[in-house]
C-alpha cells in the first residue's frame, strides 16, 4: 500500500495493490480495516524494496501519477464552483494521460476473497470498467449489462460500495433522469459532479 500526498479536495488517499493490480483506493482508516496486513510501500523510485512487493510499487507508481492528475485538475477546479459552468474540462493532453487509469491493473481475484465482496458487487465492478471515459450510464443500463434487469436498486448499492474509486469509475454512473445518486468518495458529490464535467466537458447540475 502507499499514500498519495494529502490535498485540500480529497484529502489524503491511500492505494493497495497486490502484484496482479490493485485492490483499494480511498482513506488510510479504511484500507487498514480492510486490509490489516498491507505492507507500506515508498513511492520513491530510488529506494530498495524486497522481491515481494517489487510489482505492487510498479502498479502502484503508475496509479499515484494517474491519481495525482485528477487531484491536480480537482483543486484547480475548487474556486469554480460557486458558477459550476466555469469549472473546465480536460485539455487534449490531460485527457489523454488521464484515460490511462482506465487501464490499470485490478486485482478482481484477491478482491473477490474480501469478506465484504458478494458475487454481485463483484460482478457490478467489473462492468464499470467498460465505461469509456468520457461517457455516462445509469444504473439502470448497468444492470441490464449484468443480465439483471430488474435488480437496479442491488446495483445501486454495489456501486455506493466499490472499493477501488476512480480506478473502477463508479462516478461515471447518474440516475436515468440525469440527477447525481451519491458518491462514497471524499467530497461526495461535488467532486463527482466535478470529474464528470472535467472527462466529457458537459455540466451535471441536478
């Protein structure tokens, strides 16, 4: 596990990945009530880790730069919000860089042990990462990917509970009728409201 430095948006976020990808994004709090055994890994290039934790730092390097991205862009955001059509989207080349955490490794194997992970969540989270960045679904949309059609409320509440934030883009799904349904992430939904105009440069008021 690492930890990001802290910011004034999402304050200070913690990541833990296994060797095949990672497994958690939010507070220190509860990555550790998750995960008591993490080991604490630096993000310094220079310093020596054992063999065991060698490919947990690479997945966890690329998800911290990744991360630091929508940080960044999430701050610059902050004294736009009080006239929400100001808050811009991603420039070209941000954009580009920031599409890359859609394509980090996620250890849905190990995630699938935690006690907290029933087959339904499992299954909820593997298909939000078929969201292209840049668009939205609704829940509605998610449970019919899931061949559930009828359990939108159980894919609401699999979503409110994804472990692995941003990395598996739960922000990317609204209500069918386009009004924002919750964001279990630092800031709530401000900052969801927020990542969605900064990926598809739309404005989600309601």
């Amino acid at each position: 596990c690492a930890e990001l430095s802290k910011t004034e948006t999402l304050g200070r976020l913690s990541i833990a990945s296994t060797a095949n990808g990672i497994v958690f994004v939010g507070s220190n709090v509860a990555m550790h009530a998750l995960l008591p055994d993490a080991i604490p890994v630096s993000l310094d290039n220079n310093e020596p880790v054992s063999d065991k934790t060698f490919a947990a730092r690479a997945t966890l390097l690329k998800a911290a730069s990744q991360l630091s991205i929508y940080a960044s862009e999430l701050e610059l955001t902050d004294s736009a919000m009080s006239k929400r059509s100001q808050i811009r989207p991603f420039s070209a080349a941000v954009s580009s860089k920031s599409a890359v955490l859609d394509t980090l490794p996620v250890d849905f194997a190990r995630i699938a042990t935690f006690s907290n992970v029933s087959p339904l969540k499992l299954a909820v989270w593997k298909i939000l990462r078929s969201i292209p960045h840049g668009s939205v679904w609704d829940y509605s949309k998610v449970a019919a990917r899931i061949d559930k059609p009828k359990a939108v409320r159980a894919v609401a509440k699999a979503i409110g509970s994804n472990i692995v934030p941003l990395v598996v883009p739960c922000h990317r799904v609204i209500g069918r009728d386009g009004k924002m349904r919750g964001f279990s992430f630092p800031g709530g939904i401000t900052v969801k409201r927020k990542l969605l105009k900064m990926e598809t440069g739309k404005l989600f008021i309601k």
